[in-house]
C-alpha cells in the first residue's frame, strides 16, 4: 500500500492522530487499557486475601483515591495537563510493579494505592487535554469522532491483552500485573512528547484559585445543560463501575461457572462487539438525542443485572455482554456531552469531580459487596444495582422536565472556537 494512501486509511481510523497530542494520546490509552489482569486478577489476589478482605480493600483504596480526583483534575487546569498525565503514566506501571511482586496483602495494598494516585491523576486530564488540543486547531466540533475512535483504541486493546494475560497467568500468576506495570511505563515515555495546549490564559498556581478551581467545577454539574445528566452519571457510569472495578464483575462470572480463560474469552468477545458500536455512536447521538439514546442503553443495563440473579448457567454469557455493551457506550456517550457542555478552563476538574462522584457509591457498597458475596447473596445485590439504576433513570427525567418546557431535545452546546 502506498505511503499516503496508508495515511489516508489511519487518519480514518484514528482522526487527527497527525497532531501529535492526539497521537500521544492514542498511545496513552492503549497503554491505560492494557488490561493483561482482565478475568485473573481476583485469582491472584484471593492467593491472599478473602472476598469479604478484598471487598474491604477496595472500599480502603478508593476511600484514599476518589479524593484526590478533583484536587488532581484541579491541578492539571491549573499546573498543566501534560505533567499530570506525565505522572499518572510513571505511578500507574510502579503501582503494578509492586502489585506483581507483592508477596504478601500488604504489598497488594501497597501497589494498590499507588495505582488510586495515578488513576486520580489520568482521570479528566486526558480527555480535557484531547479537546483543548483539538480546540486549539479550531476541530473541537470533531471531538467526538476523536473520542469515539479513542474508544475503540482501548477496547481494541482490552480484548487482546485480556486473552494474552490469559496465557500470561498460566505461564506465572504473577506476569500480567508485572507486564502491565511496564505498558504503563511506555506510556510514560509517550507522554514526554505531549506539549500543553494553547487555549486561552495560563493560570497562575494560587492556593486561593486553587480552591476556587474546585467549587467552580463542582458547581458546573448542577448548571441546568448539565443537570439532568448527573443521575444519569450515577445510574449508568457509577452502576458500572460498581459491576466492572471490583469483585462483583469476576462474582458473578464464577456463579455461572466461568473459570479465568472463559472470563478472558467472554470479556474480549464484549469488547469485539463494544468497539463497533462505539465507532457508530457519533451517528446514534444525532439519530437519537441525548437522552433518548442514554435512557435505551439504562435499560439495557437494567435488564442485563437482572438476568445475572437467573441460574443460566453457560447461557450467562449473554447479560454479561450486555452488561459490557452499556456500561462501556454510556461511559463514552457521557464523557462527550460532558466535554462538549463545560468550558475549556474548568473541563479536566469537571471531568474529575464527575469521576469522584460517580465512585463515591463505590465505596459505600465495596464491603457490602465482599460480605454478601461471601453469605452467598449476590442475586439480591445484583437486583438492588438494578434498582437504583432505574431509579436515577427516573430522576433524570423529572430534572429535565422541571429544567425546561416538554421541547424537542436541543442540540448540544459547543465552545466557539479561539
């Protein structure tokens, strides 16, 4: 193939990944999504701790990680985007080495809350750092053809590391958390290349702004475009992440017989399907709105955990694709009305406060999780997940009855460029 229609063929696949900050920021998330653990991780650790010590693990981390997510998301806006995900890069692949060498609980936990820094340090930066670059190039108006691409960067990615991390643990338990830690460190050494957008004023560090970046932030999710997607955040995002981060997820695998390769063929068949519909969500938004769309993949959700409570058996391999499917689309769908409807200064503390919220429940429910698990009640967890998710489903569309007169959904509010 010749050399420029190559080009030709990439720029389609990955959009703009001939501006080098978006070509960083492919690799970056290859390298984030590099899940070698995906459908081993809850056999390694339970080499060393119970479901109910690693429910309480979780909830311990995540108390420690989830609040740092704003302060971070704070940071990057106001010390720049590209040393924080600098950092994020570096932490993340030494929190894994530590992980993959750990010998004993405490050196899991020890790598574990490394990983929480480095989470709390990746999360908003990245994206606000994709759409200020594009801004600065007058493309933001394309963001979500760059952000429908970056996610299927990273299922792409999530599907072949989870079937080779598979062969990975059966060569040494230890080497997918090791061979993860070194991904990071690439990623590490991709982000040296990554140079701050020019997008209006540089901001000072002050403490005082500093505290005024994070109310400010805070304040951005109950403005009314944005109002009505917060329990969407909680109901779709937060439900999912409740599911996909911790022990649940792997629970609710072994119930229907699903052994650690059957967990890594399962996840990358999601991911084979995810990474489609993802590259179509820029057509389903414009065909479906917002909320119409948003609604559908909530109830797609709902019906997904409820079918996991029924003894399926093999056949429990359907709502746990569904599963996939929604949660992965809504995470996506979200992350770009929230880029689109939040003005470049506060979008990374926007973004993080978004991702702090959204896994406070999280850690209100890890432990609850491990323990009923272990009383051999995760149908009745799984039915009150599915609850609450159709519930904020609800309260989601009272806000924005009570926002704005019974209209047509307006289109989403795009920043005018410069």
């Amino acid at each position: 193939m010749p050399i420029p229609s190559l080009r030709r063929h990439i720029l389609r696949v990955l959009p703009y990944a001939d501006i080098p900050n978006i070509r960083v920021n492919y690799l970056m998330t290859a390298a984030e999504s590099a899940v070698f653990i995906g459908g081993n991780w809850i056999f390694f650790w339970q080499l060393f701790m119970t479901f109910g010590q690693l429910g309480l693990t979780d909830a311990l981390g995540f108390a420690f990680g989830l609040f740092m997510e704003v302060p971070t998301g704070a940071l990057a806006d106001i010390i720049g985007k590209r040393w924080t995900l600098r950092a994020a890069m570096l932490i993340n692949g030494l929190g894994y080495l530590v992980m993959g060498s750990a010998t004993s609980a405490s050196g899991l936990i020890a790598g574990f809350l490394m990983f929480q820094v480095g989470i709390a340090l990746y999360s908003g930066a990245a994206e606000a750092m994709t759409y200020d670059t594009l801004k600065e190039y007058k493309l933001e108006y394309d963001y979500d053809r760059v952000a429908a691409a970056d996610s299927s960067v990273s299922l792409v990615t999530i599907m072949l590391c989870i079937l080779i991390g598979a062969w990975m643990y059966q060569v040494d338990v230890r080497m997918p958390h090791l061979i993860r830690g070194v991904v990071y460190l690439l990623g590490f050494v991709a982000a040296l290349r990554l140079t701050e957008p020019k997008v209006g004023e540089p901001a000072r560090f002050m403490l005082r702004g500093y505290f005024a970046q994070l109310a400010t932030g805070a304040r951005e999710l109950i403005k009314p475009h944005l109002r009505m997607f917060v329990p969407l955040m909680f109901g779709l995002t937060g439900v999912f992440f409740i599911y996909s981060w911790g022990i649940v997820q792997p629970a609710v695998a072994i119930s229907f017989g699903f052994g650690p390769d059957a967990q890594a063929i399962i996840a990358s068949s999601a991911y084979v399907v995810i990474a489609v519909i993802i590259r179509f969500l820029p057509a389903l938004r414009r065909r479906l709105g917002d909320i119409t769309g948003l609604t559908l993949v909530n109830f797609g959700m709902f019906a997904a955990l409820l079918l996991m409570t029924a003894p399926l058996g093999a056949w429990g391999v359907l709502p746990l694709l569904l599963m996939h499917m929604a949660g992965s689309t809504s995470r996506t769908w979200l992350s770009i009305v929230i880029n689109q409807r939040t003005p470049s200064a506060i979008r990374a503390t926007t973004l993080s406060t978004v991702a702090l919220l959204t896994k406070i429940p999280y850690v209100l429910v890890a432990v609850v999780a491990g323990v009923m698990i272990e009383g051999g009640q995760l149908s009745v967890f799984l039915i009150g997940m599915a609850v609450s998710s159709l519930a904020l489903l609800g309260l989601s569309h009272v806000i924005r009855l009570r926002t704005a007169p019974i209209t047509p959904e307006p289109a989403p509010v795009i920043e005018p460029a410069g």
